[in-house]
C-alpha cells in the first residue's frame, strides 16, 4: 500500500465521518396524468421533525390543493391540521406539525386546474 494510501486510512479510523443533518425521506409519491388530472397520497412519517408536500405539473399550471395531517405519540394524539388552497406549480409546502410527535399521518389530494403530468411527494426530516 502507499504511504498516501496508509494515510488516508489511519485518518479515516482516527476520525470518522461526522454525520450532517438528517436527509429528506419520501414517506409516500404517485403520478397521474390527463385531462385534469387529480391524485391522492397518503403515508406515515415517523418522528418527523418537517414535512413538505411537493407539487410539480408539467406544464406548470395552478392545481387545487387539500392535506390532512394527524399527528400522536403512543401515548395519543396531539393535533391535527389541514388546508385547501389553489396553488400554482411547481409547489413547496410545508406542513404544520402541531406538536413534536412520535408519527405523523399525512393525506393530500391534488387536481390540475389544466390538462398534463403531476406529480406529488409527501417528504419528511425526522428529528
């Protein structure tokens, strides 16, 4: 092995990788298409520090949005929230939590007010 080679792996054992902030998971994403395409999601995210819902329509139009979200700890629930807005595309939200959580269920539908391509994402950074 090189010298350069016994370095880097005596640096790597001496100081391992220092994880950064949690990545985005998708907790659930669909695709639909047509003549005002319309889409349901739905999916758990778990201890979730954010969530986003994530529009994009090809071509960019406005769509019509409605979530839902339940949040609880496995002692019982803790809030809930929603919305029901118009909203033009390519769209970014983020949820309200309502309180920290051990798991949130998310629900979210979503129509293009124009013919085309959607695409939704439910996306959480947990804590």
């Amino acid at each position: 092995m090189s010298r350069r080679l016994a370095v880097i792996a005596l640096a790597a054992a001496l100081f391992p990788a220092v994880t950064g902030p949690p990545a985005p998971q998708v907790v659930a994403s669909g695709h639909a298409s047509g003549s005002n395409a319309d889409l349901q999601v739905s999916g758990t995210a778990n201890s979730p520090a954010r969530i986003m819902l994530i529009e994009t329509a090809t071509p960019r139009q406005n769509a019509i949005v409605s979530w839902d979200l339940t949040c609880a700890e496995t002692s019982g629930s803790v809030g809930q929230s929603n919305r029901d807005t118009v909203v033009p595309l390519p769209a970014y939200q983020q949820l309200h939590i309502p309180a920290p959580s051990s798991f949130c269920v998310v629900g979210s539908a979503v129509q293009l007010t124009k013919g085309g391509s959607l695409t939704v994402k439910i996306v959480e950074i947990t804590r």
